[in-house]
C-alpha cells in the first residue's frame, strides 16, 4: 500500500489547502465498495468466522463438561480442586479474550491492551458482568488511551511537500550568504 497520496486522494478544502478522501473507518469504506469487492471480502472473513463461532462452542462445551464433572466429583476430593481450578482458568481466559477484543476497537481507543488489562485486573475495574468499566480504566491510567503515534516522515499529511537540505544551507540562506 503506498504511502504517498495521489492528486485523486485529495480535495481542497475552502482555505484551498489539501483534505484526505480517507473514509472514517473500516466499515465506511467497505460499504462504499463495489458488490465484487464486498463477495470476496465476505469470502474471505466468512472462514474466519465459523472458526471462531466453533472454536467458541467447542468451549463453552468443555467449560460444561468440566462443571458437571466437578459436581459429580467427591466434595473436598483432588479432583474437584483440579476441576475448580481448570474452570477458574477458563473464566480468566474468557474474561482476558472479551477484553481484548474491546480493547481493540477503534471507539475505545486503547493503545497498549496487555498494561491496560494488567490495570484493570489488579484494581478490579470490571463491572459486576464481568465487562472492562472503561470509563474508570481509562480515568486510572489515560496515557494508554489516544490515537496511536503515526508512522511516517515529519511533514506528512500536512499535503506540502516534505523540506529538504540541512542545517547549513539554512544557515548560509538566513545569512545572506
């Protein structure tokens, strides 16, 4: 994907300095798309998907599977100690996933979701449904929240071209030299 913008990617605004045609989100600019786009885009996530509808029935499956075990279990056996414990890391991995996958949406704007979940684990900052109560992580620690640093050059996306030379030939130019 290049990086440089194309005279087609840009409007002038009514300053007539340069506006990016660059859709909001992705979703924005999936709709826009022509009909032949959107079948091989759904082609394509569509595995993706029933992998992770199966993957997710396979263990809410096994979580089942694991509390009956442990109610048919002896009270006080090994057994159900290692059933409790299994189930245990099974609610801590679903709760890890879903707030990992909040995290990562774009209105929620996390940077660094492993510190902002380490956070909320250790000041318990789930509602009593077990969701991330965002409003109070990102209160707790508001430096993991904000738009991404960019990657690119200094300049870019200012729509001027980038300055070239050094800070000689800049000395020399004030100079008069």
């Amino acid at each position: 994907m290049p990086t440089d913008e194309t005279n087609e990617d840009k409007n002038l605004n009514k300053d007539g300095g340069a506006e990016s045609n660059q859709p909001e989100n992705f979703e924005v600019w999936l709709q826009a798309q022509p009909e032949n786009i959107k079948q091989l885009y759904e082609t394509h996530v569509t595995g993706l998907k029933n992998t992770v509808a199966a993957t997710r029935t396979e263990r809410d499956d096994f979580k089942k599977q694991l509390g009956t075990l442990a109610k048919a279990a002896e009270k006080g056996s090994e057994t159900e100690k290692l059933l409790q414990e299994a189930l245990g890391k099974i609610d801590v991995a679903e709760r890890r996933a879903t707030f990992m996958e909040e995290a990562i949406r774009p209105e929620i704007g996390c940077k660094n979701p492993r510190t902002a979940y380490a956070l909320a684990t250790a000041e318990e900052l789930f509602g009593k449904n077990g969701s991330p109560d965002w409003t109070q992580i990102k209160a707790a620690a508001p430096e993991l929240f904000g738009a991404g640093n960019a990657k690119g050059k200094a300049g870019a996306g200012t729509g001027e071209e980038l300055k070239t030379g050094d800070m000689n030939a800049y000395i020399r130019k004030a100079a008069g030299v």
